[in-house]
C-alpha cells in the first residue's frame, strides 16, 4: 500500500486512483450526500499538477453515485511539508490554512485524504466545513501512518 501510494502521490502514476479506491468503496458505508477532497495549496498543485486525494474523490463520487463538491474546500495558505513536524507543530501549521469557498449547510460530508498521520490535516478541515455549515464529516483515507516518535 505504501509504495502504490508514493507512486501516486509523489511519481504520478494516476492511473493508481482507481484501484487504490475501490479500498475506500469497500471500507466505507453510503451514507453521506458529497464528497470533498483535502485540498493541496496552488502552489504544491501547480509543482504536482494534480491533487491525489481529488483523483480518488473522483472515483469514489462514480462509484457511490454523489457529487464531488469541487473547491468546496479551500488551502488558503502555502504551509511546511508536515513530514518533518511533530504532531503539535502539524496543528499549529495548519491552524486557519483551509476556508470553505461553498454553500455546504446542512450536508453530510465524506471528506477524502491519502493518508492520515497525526489527524490535523482532517481534523482542520473538518472543523473548516463544520464552521461553514456542514451537519456531519465522515473522514476516509487511504493508510493510516504512525508517526516517528522521538527517542
């Protein structure tokens, strides 16, 4: 799973979207009215030219037969790689870097991400869409990756 993921995340192998959903299809229940990708800030997606988590929203939005809320999510500001950041320092980086840029009152959201390591990526987002209106986000990721602990 590691490497697919690299691969489409860092090596631009796009076609991987597709097999690498139908992950989530099976992990996930029908229970939401639209999803909404974690989004790259412009410049990260000018540098990759495609956002991965869009591409597995993509098929995950065939596949469940919903709308995939493009820009519904916003990154507002260029921000450090989270890579290198404890888990404190990844909130505080993150901390009022995303906006909802659309009318979601009242929606159920399942909001999509690659991978998930500290949760404040997903939990900044979430808290994003739940200010703007949302009644519920469900989160769904690929892997979930534990972070280096310092010893």
């Amino acid at each position: 799973m590691k490497e697919a993921i690299h691969l489409l995340k860092f090596s631009g192998v796009k076609r991987l979207a597709k097999p690498l959903g139908n992950f989530i299809v099976e992990l996930v229940e029908d229970e939401f009215d639209a999803l909404v990708a974690v989004p790259l800030h412009i410049k990260r997606l000018r540098e990759r030219e495609f956002n991965q988590s869009a591409l597995l929203c993509h098929h995950l939005s065939r596949k469940f037969n919903k709308p995939l809320l493009h820009n519904a999510l916003t990154k507002n500001r260029e921000t450090f790689l989270q890579t290198s950041l404890s888990g404190e320092e990844r909130r505080r980086n993150l901390k009022g870097a995303f906006s909802a840029s659309r009318d979601i009152g009242g929606m159920r959201l399942l909001l999509v991400d690659d991978v998930i390591t500290t949760g404040a990526t997903v939990n900044e987002c979430s808290a994003t869409l739940k200010r703007a209106g949302a009644k519920e986000i469900i989160v769904t990721a690929l892997a979930r990756s534990m972070p280096k602990m310092n010893t």
